[in-house]
C-alpha cells in the first residue's frame, strides 16, 4: 500500500506544481520606444519574468516579428529559473514603434525654445506664430529637441522660413520646413515726455515699456553707466524709444576755446596752446590751431583741457 500511496502524493503535488504555473501570454501586438524591445514588453501574465533585452527598436513606421521560442531561448540562456511553459497567444508578436501626434501648438513651443536658446537667450522673450497651418502628423513618442537645420544668416527678423528637425539623442523623428511671423518682447527705454537734442541724459525723462524689438530699429539695450557723460544726439517724442544714435559723449572742448596740446615727434614732446576748431569728446580727434605759428593740426581729446598731437 505505502508504493501506492506515495504515488498518489507524488502524483497530486505534480498536479498543485502544474497548477501554479502562471499562464504566459505572448501578445500579438506590441509598441515600444527606442531604448529596445524587453521581454517585458512582449509576455503578460508573468508577474516576475526578468527583463532582458531582445533586440533593437524598430525604426518609426516600420514592424518586425518576435517569435515565442526567441524568447524562451533568451529566458533559458538567463538562468533566472523563470520560464515560463505554459503559453498562450500568438507565435510571434509583432512589434512597432509607439507613436503619437504632433499638433501646432507643439511644433510652435518646441521653435520658441529653439530661437530663444539660439538668439534671444536672456534678451527678451521670443514669441512664434505660424504662418501656415499645421497639418497634425505622427512621429515616435520620445522626449526630442527641436533643432534648426538652416540658421538665419542675419539673425531673426519679423518674417522667416524655418527649417528644423526634432531629435531624440541622435535619432531624428523628422524634418520640416514652416515659415512663422516673429517677435521678441523686451523692455526699453521710452521718452516718458519730449527730449530736446543736446539734452543731458541725466536730466531726461524716461521710462520703461514692453516692446517688440525686432519692429524697432536698434534699440538701445542699455543706459550707459556715467549718465553725465552722454547726451541726446536727437530730439525725441513722447513714447519714442531710444536707440543706439540717441545718445552721444557729451562734448568736453570747444569750439574756440584755448587749450593745452601736447605735440610727439619720435622721442620730441613739446607743450604748446592751440585753439579747438570744433568740439570734441574723449577719445576723439580734432582740429586745433597753433596759437602762435597759427599752423592747423589734428590731436587727439585726452579732457577738457589737453589734446595730443602726434606729428
């Protein structure tokens, strides 16, 4: 009787083991991204089925197979002591990319971010607007970055042609070509009220106003340091902003004014008067008259009270 017996337990307990064999299921259809197809991705029901990879992902829009004993081989070849044998689904799954849509609004976030590293950067705040509707398309769903192929040679301008790609590391989920209208929104300097020319910048009323540089014609990014140094080069309206010919050095010599000139000939330095024959600002060179031989010369402003003159 004891043969018989333990027979029957050997035979239940083979029975409770078949039992407990989970139910693995290969599915027919699978998506992926493009760090590889796992075996993860490719078989349900196995709650604690390692996660090997079984070859590369397939380029968007295209599909290939994976047959069941390829995985098998690869859980076996592991040694994790979980194959899997009892199967059901499919022989093969068929394997694709994941995809998704791309809508306008998208396209026309990922071309801000790109112009705004390229150019604006921390200058002002690039708006986009696209010229031409978008017509919604699939790419793979990866994180990308938007790249410019073709860079605008002169910079940007209100009206461009933009041709770009979006990346996912090295991948490129595709290219287009989209012409937008631009703007870069910055704060300038406004005159708040009317700025005479010669006017110090020290004593003008300004304020500051939220515009579109790219419609304005070079202007002036920032106030100069030494404010008593400048002056208004032109008169301005109210609510003109400034540009970069609004302001010039104010003049520190004279026309006709007597000052010191000090004239170079090699290792020759001699100090003499001369009369200016124009204003001048530092840095800048004049005309002068010697106030003795009455010879003109050209020297270079050093301050309100020296040119140098180098023969």
């Amino acid at each position: 009787m004891k043969p018989l017996f333990l027979i029957l337990i050997l035979a239940l307990a083979s029975r409770c083991v078949r039992a407990e064999q989970p139910k693995a299921a290969l599915r027919a259809q699978v998506s992926v991204q493009s760090g590889g197809v796992f075996t993860t991705d490719l078989v349900d029901g196995v709650p604690d089925l390692p996660r090997i990879r079984v070859t590369n992902s397939p380029p968007p829009g295209a599909t290939f197979l994976v047959a069941r004993e390829q995985v098998l081989g690869l859980l076996s070849a592991s040694g994790g002591g979980m194959v899997p044998t009892n199967w059901t689904g499919p022989g093969a799954a068929r394997v694709s990319r994941r995809m998704r849509d791309l809508d306008e609004t998208e396209v026309r976030n990922g071309l801000t971010a790109e112009l705004q590293r390229l150019y604006a950067r921390d200058r002002g705040e690039v708006e986009v607007r696209l010229t031409r509707p978008w017509r919604t398309v699939q790419i793979a769903d990866e994180n990308y970055e938007a790249r410019l192929v073709d860079r605008p040679s002169q910079g940007l301008s209100p009206v461009l042609s933009l041709r770009f790609q979006l990346r996912a590391g090295d991948e490129i989920l595709g290219e287009w070509t989209q012409p937008v209208s631009l703007r870069v929104w910055a704060d300038v300097h406004v005159a708040a009220g009317p700025v005479r020319r010669g006017a110090a910048l020290g004593e003008a009323e300004l304020t500051m106003e939220r515009r579109d540089i790219l419609s304005l014609r070079d202007a002036l990014p920032a106030l100069p340091a030494e404010a008593g140094s400048w002056e208004f080069a032109e008169s301005l309206n109210p609510g003109q902003h400034l540009s970069r010919r609004s302001l010039r050095l104010r003049s520190v010599v004279f026309r006709g004014r007597q000052i010191d000139a000090v004239v170079r000939s090699g290792l020759m330095e001699i100090t003499t008067k001369v009369e200016a024959l124009e204003d001048g600002v530092p840095g800048q060179t004049i005309r002068v008259r010697n106030v003795r031989s009455r010879k003109e010369l050209r020297g270079r402003v050093e301050d309100e009270n020296l040119v140098v003159v180098a023969l």
